[in-house]
C-alpha cells in the first residue's frame, strides 16, 4: 500500500486549513501530490432562484473558489509539493467520494469540525458522511487552538484489538512510517468495564477478577509481541505497548502523551470481552484525538453495509 495522490477537501475556513499541517508533512514524506477541492454546497433556498440567477451564483461561487484555491496551491508549492486544484458544485460529502474516485486518490484528507458561513460545510457532518461513504483511507483532524502537526520525530500509532481486520491496518501504517523515518507503536488496550461475570444465587462473583484481567493483559502482550516480531522482519522499527482502559479514551491519552504522532485505525473489527465492532472505536477516537487520526475500512469490510464505521 502507498500514497501518491491525496486529495484534501478545504470550506474556505481557517479551521479546514488546519488538516494541511499534517497533509503536508506526508506529502514531502511519501512524495505524494496534492489535490485541493473545494465543493460550493448552495442552500435548499438558493436552488429555489431561477436558473439564471443559480448560474450567476454559481459561477460567483467558482471564481471566489479558484481564487481561494489557488492561494492556498501556491503556499504549498512554494514547499515544492505538486498541487492541482478542482472545485465542484453539490453535496460536499458526495463529490469529496466522487472527487477521491475520480482521481484515484490513495487517501482522503478532511478536517472534522467548523464552519464558514452560509454556505460553507458543517465539518462533523461532512465528515461522518464521507466516513460512511468512502473505501478510501481517510485522514482526520480535529481542529484546535493549536493545529495539529505530525512531529520532526512522530511515531506512527496502530491501535489493534487481536483480530485479522484490525491488522489489515499495518501495510499502510508501515508505509507511512517508513516514509516519515517514524517508529511503529503497537498499541492493545484491554477494557475492564467490557468483562461479563457469572454469579452465585447470592450475587457473589464467581471470576478472580484480579486473575482474569492479569491473564487478559498477558495475553494482550504476547499477542503484541508476535505481531512486532512480524513487523520488525519488514524492517520497521516497532515498540509496543499493552495497557488497561477505556479504548478509545486511552487511545487519544496515548497520542496526546506523544505530541505528533499519527493514529493508524481500522474502521472494523472486533474488540473488548463483549467483542464491540471496532468501528465505534475508531469514531470515538476521532472524536477525542487531538492529533491527526488516519481511518482505513479493512478490505473485508468494504463489502459489508449492514455495519456503520
């Protein structure tokens, strides 16, 4: 797996500019090309006006768009990145899939929340739809006080949960690592609160609650061991860690505890005692991380819609 072409969908707004500090650093990391897109959504009350009308506002819109755009495609070119830039007219969730397809693009960039005026994009929904809608990696952030970056020295983070679909995160966690000279971080969360006990007819429990989690961690830590042993055969330089918690909470803990870092996750899978779908997970972290969250739906699952991401 490998990214040479990144398409990265920008409103206008300074806080869906923020995804182009992290779109940046893997572009000049992996050599990748940029596209710039940027969808004029009109309002359900605009598309009510006469068609000449709509066509001056729609042209209006596409020249404000380019202006914006090319702006924009010059700040990065000036880093010597290859940048093309498109605009097109509609659903911003739709043409951002359409976009990706059309170009054939290797990950999707967006911001996850803001807003700039009437007719700009309410982030967190574009961004859920485009969630929900696209096969293609996608790259998520959270826009903050601070942008969020991917540091000089990041590491790359892949939260695994023990089964076949979480791991089909690690070909391109490893290509993104390897490209950014970043070290892999296994990480494997086990979840108490997730643990079922039986109990006697007067309510006792019947489970060491103390061994079974030991055993639970045990486990987990092996687990993590024989994937790293895989990994390091590929040449990547991987650590693990093995740790007890809320998932997702802990994840977002972990990432903000190494200040630019990426998080590598799988948007299905299974997880937790009760064995959770993985893709609440991976919402959650989005929701939480305040760093750079990258959103891949494994192979196995692109086929599968009865399940949400």
């Amino acid at each position: 797996m490998s990214i040479k072409r990144i398409l990265v969908g920008l409103d206008g707004s300074p806080l869906a500019e923020q995804v182009l500090g992290p779109v940046r650093a893997l572009a000049e990391a992996l050599g990748a090309e940029l596209t710039l897109l940027h969808v004029a959504h009109l309002p359900e009350s605009f598309r009510a006006t006469d068609d000449v009308t709509l066509d001056g506002i729609v042209a209006h819109e596409r020249r404000d768009a380019q202006s914006y755009l090319h702006r924009v495609a010059r700040e990065l070119e000036s880093a010597g990145l290859a940048v093309r830039t498109a605009v097109a007219v509609g659903d911003a969730a739709a043409e951002i899939v359409h976009g990706a397809n059309r170009a054939r693009s290797d990950l999707l960039a967006l911001a996850t929340h803001g807003r700039s005026g009437l007719q700009r994009w309410l982030h967190g929904s574009v961004a859920d739809a485009v969630l929900h809608g696209t096969i293609t990696p996608l790259l998520l952030v959270r826009p903050r006080v601070t942008a969020p970056t991917i540091g000089t020295v990041p590491r790359v983070i892949v939260p695994l949960d023990g089964s076949p679909l979480a791991e089909e995160t690690l070909p391109m966690a490893r290509e993104v690592a390897r490209g950014l000279r970043a070290p892999l971080e296994l990480l494997r969360v086990v979840e108490p609160l997730g643990l079922a006990f039986a109990t006697d007819a007067y309510g006792g429990v019947l489970v060491d609650y103390p061994r079974l989690l030991k055993t639970l961690e045990d486990g987990a830590a092996a687990y993590l061991a024989e994937v790293a042993a895989r990994e390091r055969r590929e040449g990547v330089t991987v650590d693990v860690t093995a740790t007890t918690g809320a998932v997702a909470a802990t994840i977002a803990r972990h990432q903000a505890a190494r200040p630019g870092s990426l998080v590598v996750i799988g948007s299905h899978g299974r997880t937790g005692w009760r064995a959770a779908a993985l893709g609440s997970v991976a919402r959650r972290v989005v929701a939480l991380a305040e760093g750079p969250v990258m959103v891949l739906r494994p192979k196995a699952a692109t086929a599968d819609t009865d399940q949400t991401p």
